[in-house]
C-alpha cells in the first residue's frame, strides 16, 4: 500500500493547484480549483458534487450589512451505506488574493519549495487524496466509507461551509484535516482554543462640534469605551483583541456611527459562555451611559477543541502508525483555531494537522518540504487502513 505512492506525482500536482490563485474571496480562481479538484477526487470509488455556499453577511465601514460572496464547496461521497464511516477535510482557498506579489513557485533548494498555499495546504489536499488512493488500491478500505469535504472559505471562518461539516461529521467514526503540521518537524496540532470575531455597530446622533457639541452623542467614544471595558474581561482562559474601530466624519462633527471589531480566543467552553453574558451587560452599559444605540454581528465561529479521551485514541494511533513507518510524531496545544474546532464540536475525534511538513504560513516566505508529501501520506494510508479495523479504541 505505502509502496504505491507517487511522490513525484504528488508533487507536480501540488505545484499545479499552489499556480492557481484561490484566494477566498477570488471566485474565478476558487472555481478553476474547484473544477482540478473535482477531476483529481474522481479517481476514487465515489460521487464528487460542488455545492453553493450558504449564505455569509459582513458589517461594513458604514455600519451596513452586506453579502459577502464564498466559493463553492466539493464534496465526494465514498460508500455512504457503510456501517464505519470517516470525514476527511481541507480548504481550496489561501490568504492571497490575485493582486497580492506571491504568485509563483520557487525551489529554495532540492527539498523545499516556496509557494502560495504549497502547505496551507494545497500540499495536504494531495497528500488526502494520494493517502485515500493507495487504500483504495489495496482493498483495505473496502468495508470503510468516508466523506471527504474541501471548502472554499477556511481562511475567513468557513461561514459559509459551517452548516457543511457539522452535517458531514455527525455519526462519523474518526475524522482526519489537512492542515500542514504545527512545526516543520512534523508536530500535530493537539487542543486548540476557540476564535470568534465580532463587529458592533454603534449609532449616536450628530451635532456641531462648536456650537452645540451636548446635543450630539458620540459613536466613536463610545466604541472606544467599550474597547476599553472589553481589556479589562482579559484573563487567562480568555483572550479579547479589539482590533479597528471605523466611523464618524469631519472634524467638527459629532460622530453619529461607528463600528468597532474585535476577536476573542476562548480556551475553553465555559470562557466562551462567560464572554457572552459579559458582552451582554457591557453593551447594556454603554447603551445607558451613553444614550447610543447598538447591534452585534458575528460571534464564536470556531468553539474551543479539548482533547478528550475518543480524540486522544486517535492521537496515540497517528502515533502508533508514524511509528511502524519510522516517523516521530509528536503533539502540542495550539491557539490556533481551523476546522478542526468545528468538527470536535459534534464529538467526532479528529486529528487536524494531517498535511505536509513546511512554515511560514501565510506569508511570501510560506514553504513546503517536498519529502513530506509521501511520508505524510503513508502515515495517512496506514491510520486510514487501522480505522477501516476498528482500531480506535
């Protein structure tokens, strides 16, 4: 099974997907990958559709709710009637959008290529499928069935996509992501705290500045008010970042809008919980101090990823299997969040940093080393091989 794959192969497909820019919000790229893929998936036993995203809205500078437009998604379906069935997971989109100077491929040496999306993760859809082919060559999947989802909105929160996978993950058996692994050594990704981004729209009223400053009531003040109160419910199983506030006009008039963003990371459910109420009353506080009126969009869109005892099962087999093939895995919590998060948050174990060894992700420096496509795809194969056995514990 392992001796079955073509690392060759898997480079030069992976060299061809990183040349299409996908960026998230660049559809006519995201549908020629979409299309690359939907080829390349039909190679295993099952059907392959790309469905519409669901729809996404976003707040802007204005304060307006707009739509925002997502790619859409590919699903294949290999034997959904099998009594043990797996989710694998990736995303076809990157962090570059087409004007953006990090276009092409470039080797740095015989080993590592420098490339838009080569380990996130373009590199770990291939080392997906190549994984799924050789277990699919050697029979040992045959009493197996999986449903393998690629996105085409990971990078800004898989909004769109979210319905998605938690009806894909529900009653699966185990579930593997392909995110390029936490160090180029190959470490996995083991808890993950949670992320949610917020955008609140404040409306005050406006007014001269000079001539009757009292009569208005300052959006942007109190946008910055609740910044300030927003620091202050920081601890340690919590972190708030307001991040841009947006509004108002000229100099010399009282601000009448505003809009201040802000993300949070939870690490763990009962932060999350907490933070809501917290929100609520300090909302309600500014709302009364300041006589403004204000809405919230948004909230936790990845939930905080504990390791309970089904998920650290299919830890220690990734391990078990990384072993018989000499590899050395290894784990460590991360406040990095993916779809992994999402998939936990259904009770589906799942081990999400099963892509390519590299670095420097989103940024021009962003490399993939080139052995790790079919050393990570073997260790795929083999833990994919185990789980058609029943063998998570």
């Amino acid at each position: 099974m392992i001796d079955s794959i073509d690392g060759e192969a898997m480079c030069e497909q992976a060299l061809r997907w990183s040349a299409i820019n996908s960026g998230t919000g660049h559809l006519e790229g995201l549908a020629k990958m979409a299309s690359e893929l939907s080829e390349a998936f039909s190679a295993l036993p099952g059907e392959v559709e790309l469905v519409d995203p669901a729809p996404v809205t976003a707040i802007d500078g204005d304060g307006h709710e707009v739509e925002v437009a997502n790619g859409r998604h590919l699903i294949c379906r290999v034997r959904p009637d099998a009594q043990r069935r797996l989710i694998l997971t990736g995303h076809m989109d990157t962090v570059f959008p087409p004007d953006h100077p990090f276009q092409q491929n470039t080797w740095l040496d015989d080993h590592t290529v420098n490339g838009p999306g080569t380990a996130d993760m373009k590199g770990g859809i291939a080392v997906m499928l190549h994984a799924l082919m050789a277990v699919e060559r050697s029979g040992r999947g045959e009493m197996l069935g999986y449903d393998v989802l690629i996105n085409a909105d990971e990078e800004t929160g898989s909004l769109s996509s979210a319905p998605l996978i938690e009806q894909l993950a529900q009653g699966k058996y185990a579930a593997l992501t392909y995110e390029p692994a936490a160090t180029p050594e190959g470490t996995l990704a083991h808890a993950r705290g949670g992320s949610g981004n917020y955008a609140l729209t404040i409306k005050g009223l406006a007014a001269h500045a000079g001539r009757n400053p009292q009569d208005g009531r300052n959006a942007v003040l109190a946008a910055s008010d609740i910044a300030l109160k927003l620091e202050k419910l920081q601890q340690e199983d919590i972190s708030i970042n307001p991040a841009k506030i947006e509004g108002g006009s000229a100099n010399n008039v009282v601000p009448d809008h505003a809009v201040l963003r802000f993300n949070i990371r939870p690490k763990a459910p009962d932060a999350a919980e907490r933070f809501a109420q917290q929100l609520t009353e300090v909302i309600g506080t500014v709302q009364q101090s300041r006589e403004v009126e204000i809405a919230v969009h948004g909230g936790i869109s990845r939930p905080p990823k504990p390791v309970d005892r089904k998920a650290q099962a299919l830890f220690d087999l990734v391990r078990e299997c990384g072993a018989k093939l000499g590899q050395d895995i290894d784990w460590k919590s991360t406040g990095g969040v993916c779809d992994g998060n999402n998939i936990a948050a259904t009770g589906v174990p799942v081990v999400d940093t099963m892509g390519v060894r590299g670095g420097k992700i989103h940024s021009a420096d962003e490399f993939m080393i080139v052995p790790s496509l079919k050393e990570r795809a073997a260790l795929s194969a083999l833990v994919i091989s185990r789980l058609a056995e029943g063998n998570l514990a």
